[in-house]
C-alpha cells in the first residue's frame, strides 16, 4: 500500500487555515450575536434622565436592567439596528415597523411587584411608535391590576392600604426663615432642590429624607410644612385630564387599574379613564354615537380588558410625571426591573468628582410592602 499517497491525500483534503481578518471578523459576528441574545434576554443597560426617581435613583446613574425577572418581551418590530436608540441625529430612525409582530413575553422569574423600579416603555408617546421602540421610563410600581389606587395628602393608597413609600423618597415642603437667606451651598450639599423662592422668607424646596432633620434644625428656620394641593382643587393636567374628576397630584382617585378579564361598564366616567386603554393599548376601533358606544362596529354596554396594567408613580414625587398625569402601564410596555447601578456620573461637578464612587455596582432594592 502506498502510505505516502494516503498521507498526501488526506493532507490536500484539509481546510484552509483562515486569515487574520476572517478570524477578526468571525470574532466580533460572534460577540455581536452574543452580546444581543445577552441584551434582548437576559440584561440591558439603562441611563437615569431625569429627577423624577431621586433621592432613591440619582439623574447620571446607569443600570442593568433584569428581563428575567419579568420574562424577556420578544421583539415586535424585528427589524432595527442593534444597541442604538429608536431614532438618532434629530429623528432618523434605526428601526423599519412594516413587519410587526404581537406581544409575547417568555417566562420569568416572577410577576412585578408593588415596590419595584421597573422600567417601561413611555405609553402616552405624541408621536406614534411601535411600543418597543418608545422612550424609555423608569418609575416604581405603586400598583397591581385589579387594585384601586387613591393618593390622599401626597400618600398613596391600594384597596385602602398605604403603600410604603422608598426610604429615600422625596417630596416638597414649604420652609419660612427668619429673614435670613439659605446658604445655596449647604442646600447643594444636602441635595436641596429650590422650587419656588418669594425673595424674603418663604421657600419650596424638595427635601431628600436623609437632609430633611439637618435642615429642620437651621437656626433661621421657623417652619417646615409639606406641600399638598388641596383635596377637590382639580387640575386638568391630571389624568384623566377631564372635568368630571377633581383630582390634582397629592389628591387623587379613587381608580381601578385593570386586570386582564375586568368587566367595566362603559359611561361618561369609565369612558373617560379608559378610553385611550380601549383603543390604543388594546388596538379597538371604539367610536361615540351620541350616548351609545361602539366597539369594532358593534354597539356596547361593557368592556372586557385583554392586559394587565400598572400604577407607575415617581419617588421624587413633586417632580415625576408618571401615571398620574398619563394613566396605566400596559403589560406589553414592560421591559424589566431595575437591579444595579453599575456607574454615576454627576454632570453638575468638576472632573475629578464626576463619579458618585459610592453608588458603583449598589443594589437597587425593592420596597417590601
């Protein structure tokens, strides 16, 4: 036998070693595929916008978002560029909607639950959006479908129980000195928020909980009293922004949120609360002949709900637009729960202080009601 013609036969039959470059770019394929599996599944990342969520969550702060805690949303427009935001460079979109897909979400690890920070995709977007592709919010949940929620005196309520606020929760307060000014540096280093200022005595300043004692006890303070708009002083940038209801943001409902397979009886007061939910989020064509409702073409006397939705309410809450001025979260505008700060940047400081180095990798705990 020829072992010299078997082994250069079996030596021309073997494959091409690959170039550097096929291997660089099989390696980033690789970490491209991964990295969205890892991104669309299991965590993504997430940035603090705003001061609606301080003192519990500071604007700069970045998170990890978990999708398995609630189960990963599948996509519902397949068709959009990877790790880039919905629309960039002034409104160019990264994302085609001629293909959309329903609403389906694997399972996870559990349901939401009141105390959460969950992030969500913003419902009341002005401009149309498929919902994955809508701004992100982050808010806590303040309550479950089927539960009815009231705000009285700034405190919020479900089924007649207070629901826990943060322990770094803030709200506003009405503070009256002396004649002598606040030092804006102190109020800085307190994290002091001035709202309004009247120029002799009398300020509103959010107060973060940590500082509220320490600033009580200023010897040009005469007086600290939270701020509450009164009951029955109705404000129509409430939701449902309509003048059957006199409700403002420190006094509010009572309103169901609803569960999927709630029953509503459909009136001017139902219609008013949950219209947007009939035939926006539920994708109903309802329509208003004089007193009679119909829904897809067929008159109706009631509604049964196909989602769950959620209260979403803001910690820092003088300065968080969240369900009160919006409505309900829809389940499909889920995303997932908030689980680590994994970087904080203050913008306001100098560069060798930018990073809240106290805050890097700190849990984001829920409020256990």
């Amino acid at each position: 036998m020829n072992w010299k013609f078997l082994s250069r036969k079996k030596t021309d039959t073997a494959k091409p070693k690959k170039s550097k470059t096929r291997e660089w770019l099989d390696a980033i394929l690789f970490a491209l595929i991964a990295s969205t599996i890892i991104r669309g599944l299991l965590f993504s990342a997430f940035a603090i916008p705003s001061a609606s969520m301080e003192g519990s969550l500071m604007t700069g702060d970045y998170l990890f978002v978990s999708k398995l805690s609630y189960g990963a949303r599948m996509p519902m427009t397949p068709i959009s560029i990877p790790f880039l935001e919905s629309t960039i460079w002034g409104g160019t979109k990264t994302y085609w909607d001629g293909i959309q897909l329903p609403y389906y979400r694997l399972p996870g690890l559990g349901d939401v639950k009141k105390g959460d920070a969950v992030v969500f995709n913003y419902p009341a977007e002005s401009v149309p959006r498929p919902v994955d592709m809508r701004v992100h919010y982050i808010k806590r949940c303040v309550g479950l479908p089927g539960e009815t929620v009231t705000i009285v005196n700034g405190q919020a309520y479900t089924d007649g129980k207070a629901v826990k606020n943060a322990p770094q929760a803030q709200t506003s307060y009405l503070v009256v000195t002396n004649g002598t000014p606040l030092n804006q540096d102190v109020l800085d280093d307190l994290h002091v928020e001035v709202r309004r200022f009247d120029g002799t005595s009398t300020y509103e300043l959010v107060i973060p909980t940590d500082s509220y004692s320490q600033l009580k006890n200023f010897s040009n303070i005469k007086s600290v009293t939270q701020v509450n708009q009164p009951k029955g002083e109705g404000n129509m940038q409430i939701f449902p922004n309509n003048a059957l209801f006199n409700w403002n943001e420190d006094n509010y409902g009572p309103v169901l949120i609803p569960k999927r397979g709630t029953v509503i009886q459909l009136n001017d007061s139902t219609m008013a609360l949950y219209k947007t939910a009939i035939e926006v989020y539920e994708h109903n064509k309802l329509e208003i002949k004089g007193k009679e409702v119909f829904i897809n073409d067929k008159k109706a006397d009631s509604y049964t709900f196909k989602m769950n939705y959620y209260w979403m309410m803001g910690d820092n809450r003088h300065n968080s637009e969240d369900s009160r001025f919006w409505g309900f979260v829809p389940e499909d505008h889920i995303v997932g729960k908030a689980v680590i700060t994994w970087m904080s940047i203050d913008s306001t400081q100098s560069f060798f202080k930018k990073i809240r180095w106290s805050r890097i990798f700190s849990p984001i705990h829920s409020v256990e009601q």
